[in-house]
C-alpha cells in the first residue's frame, strides 16, 4: 500500500476536512530502530525513532505540513516563524510547495549553518536578530498579532496535531506501548504533541495502557527543570538552546499525568551519547537528538531504570544537520603513506 504522509494517514484523527488543501512531502512513517547495544547497556529493549529520516530532516515535518495544509486552507499568503534550525528548514519547505512566503527569525549566532542553509535555498526570508530564540519568539508573535501571517511555531496547535502522529506510528511499528518514553525538550511542543497522542490512541482502544514520559533538558537550558526562565540559555543541542519553553505548561502536565518526569542531562552527556549511538547503532543523529539517549543512560546508572523495561526514545534530527559539531567531536583522518603495508599496520592486523 502506497504510503500517503501523516494526514491522509491518519485523517480520523486531525482536524481536516475535504476542503483542506494537503500540502505534504509524504512526511512521517520514520524508521523504528532496536538498537541492540544500547538494549544490552541498560538490560532493557531499547527502540530509537528516527525522525531524521523525515524529508527535511526533522521530526518539525510532521506538525509543518498541518500548519502549512491549514494556513493554506485559511487563505494566507505568507507564514513567519522563529527557529534554532529545524523549524525554519521546515517550514520554508513547506511553504515553497503551497507557493506561500516563508519569514524566519533567528538568533544571531546561535543556529546551525546546516539548518540555517535548508532555510535560504528553499527561498525564505530570513532574518538574523541580536536577541536569543524567546526573544525572536516574541517578536514573532507581535508580527503574527499586527499583520497578515500566519505563526508556525509551536504555539500553532496545527503544529501539535500534525506531531502527535508519531505517536501512532510507534504503536502501530510495535505493536505495543513504551513502558519510558524519552525524547528531548526543547520549546517542549514534542512532548505535549506524543502526550496527547498517546492519550487520544488509548481513548479509543488502540492501546491499553499509557507510557512513562521522560523528557531531558540540557543542563544550561533547562527551565522546566529549575522551574523559572533561563535568561541566558547555553547548549551545545542548538535544537534545544531555549529558555522559556511556549508549552511549558503542557509538558508539565505530560510529565504529571504520566507519571513521568523532566530532567537534565549536561553537554558531555549529549556528546558521549551522540558519538555513541553513531558508533554502536548506526544512526546519525544531531546532538539535541541524543539527549534522549544521554538522559536514559543516565537514569540506568542513577538506579532509575528497572530491568526489563520497553523503551522508546526519539531522535529528532538528522546528524547532517549540524555537521560542525561532528567534525569537532569524532576522530580525525590520520595521514599515511598510499600503500598497503602502511594501512594494515596502522589497522594492527
């Protein structure tokens, strides 16, 4: 069966109707991976879901082509949004396909170039601000409240229909439910997003139970953890450099309802995660990514994590998307003489 992207695929479960335009690049169905080193690591069955593999490189395709679909239907010419990275590659995507302006706001200095050049060659408007990204966001949102454009962030709730979808996959992939479900947070849209997902799949007997959200901030970015505003948010997982999350409220309640829990991991964390499950699993993910696998790691050695545990973790984006911090982070080619003998000796075979 043809695959049809999360809308038509999970029409009963959005808000559109016949006469919303789909604007899709048949986004979603990501892989589900069993990483068997990481399920040996913590005695537990491990999954990672790779939303990399979405087509612009992050799981933001998922609320994007809702909020783009939705705008579109609405009769809007143009759509604005703030970004770290993902959100902008994303939408201007997205945008370019309904044959709609894009604006993107952006922190200066504090956005991937990978990210930020997905962005310019799909034709959006981008603008750099000496302000961090809740700054930006705010400026977004004043734009949004006195002219015509429509807001793509988060705080769409386009946004968080169309990313509650992976939710569905990864029960359908199982065919059964995570007992800890870990992902990052960031502006925290994604954990509000799978929350709701889960509660709408076991409302209407898709699945008997609900998992454990586990949600991880980096310790220079982590708000919900200290519970005020971080002023001055600092991380080396640009996709979660942010210190006044839009849907604070809602992840908290995720956390609450599920008896779960939001917690930080620090930058070394993220890093030996992301080179680890590069390594190990096979799967390149950007540093935000890992922090979901830094935060797991980090709960089996802290006591926990019980054995036997079916554990999800998602990993938002693609590793090519911020290939700085993998340049900077692996092993370097080491120079040789172009001959045999000196390959198989440095190889110490």
């Amino acid at each position: 069966m043809k695959y049809k992207g999360v809308i038509e695929t999970y029409r009963e479960y959005l808000p559109v109707s016949e006469n919303t335009p789909v604007i899709t690049f048949y986004e979603g169905n990501t892989p589900l991976i069993h990483s068997k080193h990481l399920s040996d690591l913590t005695k537990c069955e491990v999954y990672l879901k790779f939303e990399g593999a979405n087509p612009t490189g992050s799981f933001k395709d998922r609320g994007m082509t809702m909020a783009i679909s939705k705008a579109k239907e609405a009769g809007k010419k143009a759509v604005i949004c703030a970004s770290t990275g993902n959100t902008s590659a994303s939408a201007a995507a997205y945008a370019a396909q309904a044959e709609m302006d894009c604006v993107v706001i952006i922190p200066k200095g504090k956005i991937a170039l990978g990210k930020l050049s997905q962005a310019i060659m799909h034709g959006a408007k981008v603008f750099e601000v000496d302000g961090n990204f809740d700054q930006a966001l705010n400026l977004v949102r004043e734009l949004g409240e006195k002219y015509p454009v429509e807001i793509v962030n988060s705080i769409n709730p386009y946004r968080i229909e169309g990313q509650k979808t992976g939710t569905f996959e990864i029960c359908d992939q199982l065919n059964a439910v995570p007992d800890y479900f870990c992902l990052p947070v960031g502006n925290a849209g994604n954990i509000t997003a799978y929350w709701k997902g889960f509660k709408e799949y076991y409302n209407k007997k898709q699945i008997d139970k609900l998992p454990k959200m586990t949600g991880f901030q980096a310790a220079g970015s982590a708000p919900i953890v200290l519970g005020k505003p971080v002023e001055k948010p600092e991380t080396i997982a640009t996709a979660i450099r942010i210190g006044n999350p839009a849907s604070w409220k809602t992840a908290v309640a995720a956390q609450e309802e599920s008896n779960g829990s939001i917690t930080a991991v620090t930058d070394d964390e993220i890093i030996e995660a992301y080179k680890l499950i590069a390594a190990k699993s096979g799967v390149f993910c950007e540093p935000a990514s890992a922090a979901s696998v830094a935060g797991l790691l980090k709960r089996r050695k802290e006591g926990k994590l019980p054995d036997q545990q079916l554990v999800v973790c998602v990993l938002t984006g693609h590793g090519l998307k911020d290939p700085d911090t993998a340049i900077k982070s692996g092993q370097k080619p080491k120079s040789l003489p172009c001959n045999t003998s000196a390959v198989i000796k440095e190889l110490g075979y």
